[in-house]
C-alpha cells in the first residue's frame, strides 16, 4: 500500500523557517513522535535549494522515526521542489495547492499515481467547487480559515480586503458535500478541537500551535490527544 492509499490528514503540521525559532527537522520530528500524521513544509521565503535542504532533513526526521511509511511529507505549491527534492532521493510523497497555483492534473501528470495532491480553499470556495468540479484527481481539502492568522495573512481575505472566516456549521455541510476528506485550518488552537472534530471534517492543520510553542513536543501531544477524545 503506497502513502496516497494510507494517508492520514487527522493531525497536520504545516510549517517552514519563517514560523520556527529552531530548525524546521526538530519541529517536524517532535510533532510526528507526537503522533502527527502529515507534515507540509510551506514557505514564502526560502529559496527553492533551501527548501530542498528542509525536505531532505525532514525527510531524514521521520525515516528516523520509522513513520516513513505512514507520514506523508508535502511541499505547499512548489511542483518544482518536489520533482527537484525527488531527483535528489529524497523521499517527498506530494504537492499542496490553491485554486490559482498549478492545476492539480498537472500536478497529477508529473508526479504519478501514488503521489498525494490536495487542493486549498475557502470554505465555500470549496462547497462550489465540489459541487460542480472533477476531483478524481485530488486526495484531500484543505479548508479555512477557522480564525484570523499571522502565518498567512492573505488567508480568507477577498479582493476588496474584507476577512471572512468561516463557521463550524459552514464546515459542516462541507464535510456534507465532499466525495474527499477535509482537513481545516487557520488559527486552530487547542481549544477549537472539540468544536471542529464534531463537523466531522477528517483533521486539523495547524503552524503556530506547534511551531510557535514554548514546547512543541507537548503543544503536539495535547493537540493529538483531543482530537483522538472528540473525533
């Protein structure tokens, strides 16, 4: 069984150096001993050769674990860091994508069949569009936001500049619609995990939670603890 057919979006770190007082790896690895089931390394300022560098020590982190198997490692919209990650042997297994970055069949075509592909959108973004789009192609959604948050600032704003974020009962008839699972976030704190596993989306994602945290071994554990007690 390959990682597509196992992947597991319940607990999702996402997470690059501009979030991190320490190296990204320590992060990736304190989550996943956690009990993190998927990793996204997503950054806006590296350069793609230190992104390359994130994913082959990430990489190494979960292989160390023995979770190479069961951990999906992603790269937020870069198609060309994972095909450049992949020609270096390094094990990455997907590519995350919004609506305006590379088509997910493009995606799909260049990186194969056992490859994982998600698409990220707002919420009701994503309620129209899996009403009316082909998603065979896509493994799972990416949804928000569920609150206001500085690790991505452009989250839920519109074109006028308005911020909307989105309603646990809008995340409900999502779930609804969906022919794919969901994972949701945007500001998810610990708290938020009883009230978001009960829409019944598949996981949550969250960067500062963890990253930011004074201990990111801990905020993992708890965070992973609930979402096991409520979903």
């Amino acid at each position: 069984m390959n990682i597509r057919e196992r992947l597991d979006i319940s607990a999702y770190l996402v997470v690059g150096p501009e979030n991190c007082t320490r190296p990204v790896e320590e992060v990736v690895a304190a989550a996943v001993d956690e009990g993190f089931t998927c990793v996204q390394i997503r950054s806006k300022v590296a350069t793609a050769r230190e992104m390359i560098s994130i994913l082959e020590k990430s990489a190494t982190a979960i292989r160390r674990l023995g979770k190479s198997d069961s951990v999906a490692l992603l790269v937020d919209d870069r198609l060309d860091v994972v095909l450049a990650a992949r020609e270096r042997g390094i094990k990455v297994d997907g590519v995350y994508v919004g609506q305006s970055d590379i088509p997910v069949e493009v995606c799909r075509k260049y990186l194969g069949e056992d490859s994982v592909v998600g698409l990220s959108a707002r919420t009701q973004e994503l309620i129209d569009y899996v009403k009316n789009a082909d998603v065979s192609q896509i493994d799972y959604f990416g949804a928000g936001p569920l609150h206001a948050t500085p690790t991505k600032l452009d989250a839920g704003k519109t074109a006028d500049g308005k911020f909307i974020t989105h309603t646990f009962d809008e995340l409900a008839a999502l779930v609804k619609v969906s022919p794919r699972p969901t994972v949701v976030g945007g500001g998810v704190k610990l708290n938020d995990i009883p009230a978001l596993a009960a829409t019944k989306v598949q996981g949550f994602f969250v960067v500062s939670a963890v990253a930011g945290a004074d201990n990111p071994k801990r905020a993992a554990r708890e965070l992973v603890a609930a979402w096991k007690k409520f979903s």
